[in-house]
C-alpha cells in the first residue's frame, strides 16, 4: 500500500510540473534609470516596466542614477559585486555613461539588455551586436526615432498647407526645434526631421535652434523667433520640437504673442506625456508622437520570454519598436491610460512571442498597444 501510494506521489509531481505556467519561475530584474526622480519620460519607462513586471511574474528593481553619470557607474558597480546578483540587468548607454558597467556585468556573467541607446561611434564598431564581442550583453531595444521625426514633419506641414499658413513668398516657413546637438538620442531625431525638409522647395526652415529638451528654453528662442518673424515680413506655419516640453514652450510663446496655437501656427512634440495629451485634447498641440516609454514594458516582456526559454534572439538580437502619433483622432483609446498612469490596464501577456511559439518575432505598434489595452477593458 505504501508502494502504492509513492508512486501516486511521483505520477502527481510529475503531472504538476508537466502543467506548470513557466511564468511561476520569477526572473530577478534590476533597471538602472539613468532619469531623475520626477523627471516624467523617465518616470513612465519605470511605470510601464512595473506594471509588466506584476502581470509578467518579473520582480523588477529600479534605481535611480538623477543624471548623473559618476552616480550611475557607482550604483551599476554596486549591483554587478552583489553578493546575490540579479537575472538581468537592464541599462541605458546614453553618452556611453553606462559602458564601464556593461563591461563589468559581461564579465561577472550577468545578462544585460540595453534599452533606448545602445553603443555609438567606435564603441559600436568595438562591440557590435549583442552577443558578438560581449557574449552576456544579450540584446537590445531601440524606440524609431528618425521615422517618428519624419511622420511629425510630414503631418506639420500638410496640416499647415491645407490651412494656408504660407508667407507672402508662397512658401511654409518653419521653425525647428532640437534637444542638442551631440547625443545620438537628439541626432536622430534631427536626422529624420530633415531628411523630410530636404531638397522641397516650398518649405523654408528659417531657424534649427537647440532648446536642451526643455520648454523654458523653448519658450525663449520661440519668442525670440516670432519677434524676428514679424519684422521680417514673415509668416511663421509652425514649430516641429523634438520633445513633448520644447512644444509645450513654444506653444507658451505663440499664445504670448496673440497667436492660438492650433489655428495659426500648428506645433508637433514627441513623448505622449500626459501634459502634451491635455494640448492636442484642447486643439493646442496638433499631435504627440512617442510611444518609446513602453519599450519599458517591451523589455520585460522580451526577458520574460528569454528566461522560459523563448529566445528574442531570432532574426538578430538587437530589435527597434515603431512609434506612433496621437492626435484627437485616437486620443481616447490611450489617452486616458497614460495621463492616469494607468499602465495594469493593458494586458502586456499579449506581447510574448513565446504565446504563439513564434520567439524573436513581436509586434510592439500601436495597433497592438490598443488591442492589448481592449482586451483588458474586456475582462
């Protein structure tokens, strides 16, 4: 009978763990934020992380490194000598701050996963890809920026055409303004704003000015734009800014000097942070691109697969996600989700390749977004 009984014993650990949800096995995750604590993009890459993290089975840390670069080496050298190391660490390499660490948890053997901004310049031909010089530097996600700064231009000067903003010359006259002028982050976006303006005769880029991502700055060279404008004969179409508070300032400096942003100068940003949203649901700010804070979300997702054996590696590891636009036409589905911060409203279980046995393929666009956010206002 006692025979008898173990073998039932056996047969039932045996089904058990035949029929286990591999997500019971929680991945340890440490997130090295490079943002200040408040600063808002940052802020939403932690939050959708989090939220993916609870839904995935993921046990996400998150530390701070408040832009400052000594601050981000020491606290990555810190969890790379941990006593008890975590699964994966995931950094962002922006201005190679983050590569002495990089280098130290390859060669601790912890797999880390660049999220945002990978290698530039000669580090990038030093290292290549993911897996091919730093063997436990297993991947990478990078938002696309240059097509985001191309589809906002595209929309910007359509938008302003058909509204007949053009100057006494016959032409869109535009003002253009950049985060800086040396960050891979801010060239890209540059890059793609104009590559759309180049050789199109009928649009006249009258300043490309740098506002370092800030909208006091913005608002300032904005200001100073209009007053040059005006007794230049000119009429000003629009502002393309490469984030969400550059915009934001320029549309301050448009209503300061009697303009309604919106009707007689269009202005486009790039973020989908919850103020922006409040200026395209008021008819301010013509649209926000983005989307790039959910790579956050898409990081976990694509380690959860990596740790149930779904390796995101197929078709190379290092991977982009498209952004999007939100403008008044879509604003509802998502709005309201992003401006609460409501994040454990999409079901982020519909993003893993591993669900469809189809590991390195995913679809992280928009229509996937709002599908996953349905499919949770569903149930």
């Amino acid at each position: 009978m006692k025979t008898v009984s173990l073998l039932l014993l056996s047969a039932l650990l045996l089904a058990t763990q035949a029929f286990a949800d591999p997500t019971l096995k929680r991945p340890q995750v440490v997130f090295l934020n490079p943002g200040k604590t408040g600063e808002v993009f940052w802020d939403l890459v932690s939050d959708t992380m989090r939220a993916a993290g609870k839904q995935l089975k993921v046990d996400v840390e998150i530390i701070n490194s408040e832009r400052n670069r000594r601050m981000l080496n020491d606290l990555g050298m810190m969890i790379v000598n941990r006593a008890e190391r975590p699964d994966y660490l995931i950094l962002v390499n922006e201005e190679s701050a983050a590569t002495p660490v990089i280098e130290a948890a390859n060669a601790k053997g912890i797999n880390t996963f660049l999220l945002s901004n990978a290698f530039a310049g000669e580090e990038a031909k030093k290292y290549g890809a993911p897996r091919e010089v730093l063997e436990n530097w297993i991947g990478s996600l990078s938002p696309d920026m240059p097509t985001a700064s191309r589809r906002m231009a595209s929309v910007l000067v359509e938008t302003a055409r058909r509204a007949h903003h053009v100057s006494a010359d016959g032409k869109l006259h535009l003002l253009a303004l950049g985060g800086d002028e040396i960050t891979p982050n801010s060239i890209t976006r540059n890059d793609g704003f104009n590559a759309y303006v180049a050789n199109r005769s009928d649009i006249v880029v009258d300043r490309f000015l740098f506002a370092n991502w800030n909208a006091a700055d913005a608002q300032t060279l904005t200001a100073r734009y209009l007053d040059w404008a005006e007794h230049s004969g000119i009429r000003p179409a629009g502002v393309w800014a490469a984030n969400d508070p550059m915009a934001l300032g320029a549309i301050d400096a448009i209503a300061s000097k009697g303009l309604e942003p919106g009707r007689d100068m269009q202005v486009v940003g790039l973020n989908w942070s919850p103020e922006a949203l409040a200026a395209v649901e008021d008819g301010k700010l013509l649209l926000t691109d983005g989307g790039h804070f959910f790579g956050g979300a898409f990081a976990i997702v694509m380690l959860r697969d990596h740790a149930d054996g779904c390796d995101f590696a197929r078709g190379g590891a290092a991977k982009t996600f498209p952004l999007a636009s939100i403008d008044r036409s879509n604003l509802a589905t998502l709005g309201s989700i992003i401006k609460e911060r409501r994040f454990e409203a999409i079901r982020f279980e519909q993003f893993l390749a591993s669900r469809g046995g189809r590991c390195g393929a995913y679809d992280f666009s928009l229509d996937a977004l709002m599908r996953a956010a349905h499919a949770a206002a569903l149930n």
